[in-house]
C-alpha cells in the first residue's frame, strides 16, 4: 500500500464499493431540516441579488463609465457585509448552540452584543464615506471619471449603511432559533421598493427626475431604512421565541461579552481578512490593461454571486444545524451529518459551475456594455465556472461544519494563509509579468480550489466539534444587567 493511500485512509478519504450509501445520513429529519432552514435563505439570498443586479443592469442602460462608478462605489458596502457578516456569524454560531439547549435569555443578550458592534462599525464607515467619498473610491481606481461617478453614488448611499448593519444582526438573531423566513420577508420587501424607486429615479420615470447613479444610490437608502422599520417591527412586537424589548437590548452581561469577544474575534477577523481580500481583487483588477475590464468584473462578480444563492443557503442551514446539534452534545450524530454534507456539496457544486459556464452568455448579453467589457466578462465567468465547485464544498465544510463546530480560529488562521501567502501574492506577480486579465483573475480566485483539500483532511478529523455554550445559564445580577 502507498504512503498517499495510507494517508487517505487514515482521514476517510478513500472509498470502497457501496460505501457511498453509507456516507448519507439515513436521518430524514437531517433532510427535512436542511430543506426547511435552507430555502428562506436561499430565497433570501436571490432577492437581495436581485436587488444588486437590479441596480447593475439598471445603470448598465447608461453605459460603462455608470456601471463601473456603481461597481467601485459598492466596494465599501463589500467591506461593510463582510463585517458585517463576521458579527452575524458570532452571534449565531454561539446563539445556535444556546438554542441546542433552548437557554433563550442567553441568545438575547448575545444578539444585543452583537447588535451594538455592528452598529458602531456602521457608523463609523459612514462617516468615513460621507466625509471622504471621492479619497475612498481612488483607493480602487486612478480612472478619473469612474472615481467622479463613484463619489457621487457613494456620497449618498453610505447612509444606508447603519440601517443595514442593524437589519443583518437581527436576521441572524433569527436565523439562530430557526425562524429563517423573516429574512426573505424582508429582502423582498427591499427589492420592490428598490427596484420601483430605481425605475423612478435613475430614468425619470412616475414624475421624479432623472438622477442617474445618485437616484441609484437614494433608492437603495430608502430601501435599508424600510427594511430596517419592517425588522424591528417583527422582533419587538411578532417574534414569539426571543422577546425581544427595547431594554433587552440595551443589556449587558460580561460573561457573555467575553465569549462573544473570545470565539468572535476570530470570526470577524477573518472576515476583514476576506474584506481586505476582496479589496485587493478590485484593486488588482481595476489597473489591469484590458478595455472594459471594471464593468467586465462588475457583471463576472454578478454571475458569481447570482452561483453562490443556493450554495450559501444550503450552508447557512448547516451551520445552524451543526451549532445546534453540538450544542446538544450529539457528536456521532454530527459525525453522520458531517460525511452526508460532503457528498451533498460536491455534487452542488458540480451542477452549479456547469450552470454558470452554461448560462454566461444570456447572462452578459442583459447588460448594455462594450463589446470589449462582455468579451472580458466571458473569460471572467469561465474561470468562475471552475472555482465555484470548490467554493460549493469548501464553504459548507469550512462555515457550515468546522467554524458552526466551535474551530473557529482554524478557519481565520486558513484564510489568513492563503489570502496573503497564495491569492494575493500570485495575482501581483501574474500582474507584473503581463498576463492577461483572467489569469490574474484566476490567481485571485485559485482558494478556492486549495482550500477544498484542507477542508477534507480537518473535516474528516472530526477534532473540530467544540462546545461553546456554558454548563449553566450565566448571571445576569453578577454581571451588571
């Protein structure tokens, strides 16, 4: 036997004849879970992609320069998602445990934690943005119009951006104690009051005047704001499991701002880790040579976030699940849960990057571009229909298992490694010898390939299930609330 076979043994990479069936999960309630938690948020998720593309095709009409400023004006609100983002993961793989248990009071004070970081984060950037507005989109691009457009489109919708972060922390609040549908509610309400207010302003439609990329921007801060009034609405006066109160949020507890510290930091460093990631893939791709390549990257990111709608559901509904599970202290079952979601995302994966190489030029062809940027964006999407199988299995394995396990800082520490060790040092090297556009792109995106072999050695370990919760429900009169 070879040392490679030994080494796939060892880690349960290998299979044998009818070992496939042995790796599902027999347990229906697995399936009907999955299902349940992963629609509302895959739904979700395409209603808020409708409302991003909405806004690209829309501004699209108006040509490459508006779809660009769009484009590069959007980075901030990237790096507000991704933060935001790494508060809504704390809180709801530390909240998803507690509900294992079905200790409700923890989960609210988490949430009110997680709540106020957010917020100030949130302010923070808009201030920022409001201030510096053109200083912040050079710091994509040199190209003065793209920056005059982006500054403008920026300068206003930066406003949306507390509104946002409060609205992503109480969805995730949410999704914690399985209610996963508000989300969807909520989203669609943003898509049609985007959506109409868009038609209004950026073309002059239903008596408003024609505004171009700032109706853009008005329409989108309009949108956050009632959404943000139709959430609130929902968890003080509708929810029926947390109860939340206006006063509960204003609470504090010190044990639970040190956990939420400790097994948080490493989520949202992680994620800055992804922002600063993302950043440099506008950055890199912003001074690439080629005509049209910022709208070409604009409607290739589209594509690729239009691929991730389902796959992100599906692992957002493992990771609830996975808290979930070992909160309650059953690690065979996870185990079994564990080998079933492999499968799983390997195959979504392979029908997802056949979706998106099949479907790129109907896609391309919505946008009213240059022949050049659509040419681009083609090659773009091509090298998106490879990663994205990787993407499909290392996202579920990686958030959806280990980091909703309770490893948290094994995903920070991978990221961190690849981001600056492989990604972003091979893009400025393929940069600086004179390739092409899609092989820088290709060196930005090569992660998600890699990291899917880390992913099957930690996964099949199973040394990633940790409890976060505490054995008893913490001291609220201790500690100050």
């Amino acid at each position: 036997m070879s040392v490679i076979t030994v080494w796939l043994d060892k880690y349960g990479l290998t299979l044998k004849a009818g070992d496939l069936k042995m790796l599902l999960t027999k347990d229906k309630g697995f399936y009907r879970s999955l299902v349940l938690l992963a629609l509302p948020i895959a739904l979700q998720n395409l209603v808020t992609f409708s409302v991003g593309m909405a806004d690209n095709v829309m501004v699209g009409a108006l040509g490459d320069v508006a779809i660009s400023g769009l484009y590069m004006g959007n980075q901030i609100q990237t790096l507000l998602q991704v933060f935001s983002g790494g508060i809504e993961g704390a809180i709801l793989i530390l909240a998803a445990q507690y509900w294992g248990k079905r200790d409700t009071e923890s989960i609210r004070r988490i949430s009110a934690i997680g709540i106020r970081f957010s917020l100030s984060f949130g302010l923070v950037v808009t201030s920022v943005c409001a201030i510096f507005p053109a200083w912040v989109i050079s710091l994509f691009t040199s190209d003065a119009e793209i920056i005059a457009c982006g500054a403008e489109y920026l300068g206003i919708v930066c406003f949306s951006y507390v509104f946002f972060c409060l609205t992503q922390a109480l969805i995730a609040s949410m999704r914690s104690v399985e209610t996963a549908g508000i989300g969807l509610w909520v989203s669609l309400l943003s898509l049609l009051v985007n959506v109409v207010l868009n038609y209004a302003l950026i073309f002059g439609k239903l008596g408003a005047p024609a505004l171009g990329v700032k109706g853009a921007a008005i329409a989108t801060l309009i949108a956050r704001v009632c959404e943000t009034a139709f959430i609130v609405t929902y968890v003080l006066f509708v929810d029926k499991k947390l109860r939340f109160s206006f006063v509960g949020l204003l609470r504090n507890d010190r044990q639970l701002l040190r956990d939420f510290i400790r097994y948080g930091a490493p989520i949202i460093a992680g994620q800055l880790v992804w922002a600063t990631n993302m950043m440099a893939n506008s950055a890199i791709m912003g001074r690439q040579s080629e005509e049209g390549i910022v709208a070409a990257l604009s409607i290739a990111n589209t594509m690729g976030n239009l691929a991730y709608v389902v796959m992100n559901g599906m692992s957002g509904a493992v990771g609830i699940i996975t808290g979930k599970t070992v909160g309650a202290g059953q690690e065979s079952r996870m185990r079994e849960y564990a080998r079933t979601v492999q499968v799983l995302f390997l195959c979504l994966g392979a029908v997802t990057g056949g979706a998106v190489f099949l479907l790129k030029r109907p896609f391309t062809a919505l946008y009213n571009v240059s022949p050049a940027a659509v040419s681009e964006a083609a090659k773009l999407i091509n090298v998106l229909s490879v990663t994205s199988v990787g993407t499909c299995y290392q996202a579920a394995c990686l958030f959806g298992l280990v980091k909703s396990g309770g490893d948290i800082s094994f995903v920070f520490k991978n990221d961190f490694i690849f981001v600056f060790f492989v990604v972003i040092p091979s893009a400025i090297a393929a940069t600086a010898l004179g390739f092409p556009a899609w092989v820088v792109f290709a060196c930005l995106k090569c992660d998600q390939i890699f990291k899917c072999f880390v992913a099957a050695v930690k996964i099949n370990s199973f040394n990633w299930m940790k409890n976060l919760t505490r054995s008893g429900k913490t001291d609220g009169g201790e500690n100050g609330v």
